[in-house]
C-alpha cells in the first residue's frame, strides 16, 4: 500500500523534516497497524508491505504529522478506505 502527498512551503508549523506517522485499520479483523515517524514531508509519499491478514479486506487509514522532536502533533486526517 502507497500513501502520497503534495509538498508545502515551510513555515514556523510546516517543515520538510517533519515525520509522518499512519494508521491503518481493519475493522472486519479488528486490527491495527502503526507506522510511526516513518517518513519526512519532504519524501512526499511512504510504502508499506501489508500483513497477509489485511488483504482483501476494507481498511480504514489515516495519517498524521509531527516535527522532529515529536513535540508539535498536527490533527490526524482520515485519508480514506481502501
């Protein structure tokens, strides 16, 4: 599965270091997967090998972003069903 994103200018909230961390949900397995601070806005997109168990299945994802540090936390936003 391909999370992607378009790029932003940086300012005091936005910055190209910033991490990305996704939720991927799978009510029908009752299970979550996590991929904290896995990639940097400026990659502009992230991959991740879904577990077998997930395929074929609807999933719920979401994404959120946060700075280096982990100290400021931008809203998480549902991103769709997949």
């Amino acid at each position: 599965m391909s999370f992607s994103w378009l790029p932003e200018g940086q300012n005091e909230n936005t910055r190209a270091s910033d991490k990305a961390t996704f939720l991927i949900y799978s009510a029908a397995k009752k299970h979550a997967s996590y991929f904290i601070a896995t990639a940097n806005r400026a990659d502009l997109g992230f991959s991740v090998v879904l577990d077998e168990q997930l395929i074929g299945t609807d999933l719920h994802c979401y994404m959120s972003f946060c700075n280096e540090s982990g100290k400021l936390v931008g809203n998480s936003m549902y991103v769709g069903l997949v």
